[in-house]
C-alpha cells in the first residue's frame, strides 16, 4: 500500500482552493488513531471531549494539561498521515504568555501539529502570538464547551442579528490573527454559510450545516458509543461492518456532501 501524503496546513488551504471538503474525526489512543488514519482522514483532533467520553465527566472542563497530552501522545503514536490537532484544555490559554507555554507543551510533547482554542473577541491576541510564534492555530466558535457553565447548558448559538453579527467580526479578526482554521459548533446554518463565504481559511462544522468546508464529528458519536447523542451527530457503525468501514463511511459522506443532512443542523 502506497503512503498517504501527510496532511498540513498547506494541503488544508489547497483543499479549500479546489474544493474538496475536509473530513475529521477525534480519537485518544493509538489503535484507534491507525485505523482513522488509515482510512484517509484528514485531521484527527485530540479533543478535551475525552474528559466526556473517556473519563466519563459531564463536561470538558476537567481535562488537564497532562491528560491531553497523554492522549496526545498516544495518538500521535499511530498517526502517520492525518493532520494531528490538540485541544488547548480550559484554562490552559488564559493569557497569550501561558497559551504560548502550554502550546509549546503540546507541540514538543504531544506532537501536536495544531492546537485548539475556544472563544472570540477575548481570544483574537492570543492567535495572534500563536501565530507569530510558529504555531498552526484552529480557533473554535459557537457552542464552546469549555464555557459550558456560563452559557447555562449545550445550546445553540449565534440566533439572532446581534449574536451572528458578533460571530460574523469574531471570526474575520481571528483569521486576520492568523488562525488557520475555525470550528464552528451548534450554530445556524444561515450564519455557518455567511462565515464560511466571507472567510478564506477553511470552516469546519459540528452542527452546523453542510455548507462549511469540513465537517468534525467525535468519535464515539460516530460508533455509536455515545448514550443520547447529539443531534448533530450520526451512527456510522448503523450501515457498517466493522469500525475501519464506519470511518470510511463517513469520509466519503463529508466529501460527497452527504452528511450532514437538515436533520443534523439547527434550522
Ligand atoms: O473536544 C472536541 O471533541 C471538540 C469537537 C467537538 C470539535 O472540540
């Protein structure tokens, strides 16, 4: 078998140019990791969602430091072409000065080749020393689950003029930061297509319609692992034999436009 071209952040803008949509997935340990790799994903996220599905927490907000990037590691271990995006954990990026040590930590020991963060306006000057530092930036708009307990619950977001608006001039000034993708979760189709058309990075969507240019899903949702998964999400292994053909499934749904459908979004 021939090797996969190693995705990075050039191949993502080229996608973007032609077209092709970006298909991503999470995963947190090595076996798991190779068979997403192998199928011909293109980046693989090591989510804070772990403090969720793997350690069995209500929310993100436990996840550490030293937990993301054992899981990080692990991954990174079996992952030979997919791009590898780590998430900053809470509270790990509260000021550009710590958001730069703790992404080194997750560059130098996780093997991150992206990092994550939540947030808009507040977090447009830590981008902007990321970037400048050398570090690919996806920033992540919308539902951010990290701030789960000051938006009173998982919800939609964005409804209405004044919040899209402000989500609108968020992204515009994290792209012009310099981040280099931005996640876009529970979120109006309406508003994902307005951002994904004024943008010239690559939007990834959770919930938020077939329109962005590349669709993240979490891993157990997709394995039907997860018990009340969200909307947004969809059992692969439904129509599936094995794990590796769930996965595959889904690339070629997010390629094809396939997925998601009205049913996963937030009209
Ligand atoms: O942590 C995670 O898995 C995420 C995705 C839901 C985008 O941030």
């Amino acid at each position: 078998m021939t090797k996969r071209k190693k995705v990075t952040v050039t191949q993502l803008k080229k996608m973007l140019q032609t077209g092709e949509k970006i298909a991503a997935l999470t995963a947190y340990d090595a076996s798991f990791s190779r068979v997403i790799d192998q199928q011909g994903m293109d980046i693989i996220l090591v989510g804070d969602s772990l403090g969720m599905v793997i350690q069995g927490h209500n929310t993100t907000v436990p996840v550490s430091m030293d937990d993301i990037i054992y899981h990080a590691k692990a991954v990174a271990n079996k992952n030979e072409s997919a791009l590898l995006m780590v998430d900053l954990p809470f509270m790990s990026y509260t000021s550009p000065e710590i958001a730069l040590r703790n992404a080194a930590r997750l560059m130098q020991e996780g093997n991150a080749e992206m990092v994550k963060l939540e947030g808009g306006a507040p977090q447009v000057e830590t981008v902007r020393q990321l970037s400048h530092h050398g570090v690919p930036v996806c920033a992540h708009l919308g539902l951010t689950p990290q701030s789960v307990y000051k938006l009173g619950g998982y919800h939609v977001q964005g409804r209405g003029q004044q919040a899209a608006q402000q989500m609108l001039i968020d992204a515009c000034d994290l792209q012009e930061a310099g981040a280099d993708a931005v996640i876009l979760e529970c979120i109006p189709p309406a508003l994902a297509r307005e951002i994904t058309t004024v943008l010239e990075i690559p939007t990834i969507g959770i919930g938020a319609s077939v329109d962005c240019d590349g669709q993240i899903l979490v891993l157990h949702d997709l394995i039907g692992l997860t018990e009340n998964a969200p909307k947004f999400s969809a059992n692969f292994m439904n129509d599936a034999k094995s794990i590796a053909e769930a996965v595959k499934n889904y690339i070629e749904a997010v390629k094809s436009s396939q997925f998601p459908q009205e049913e996963h979004c937030f009209l």
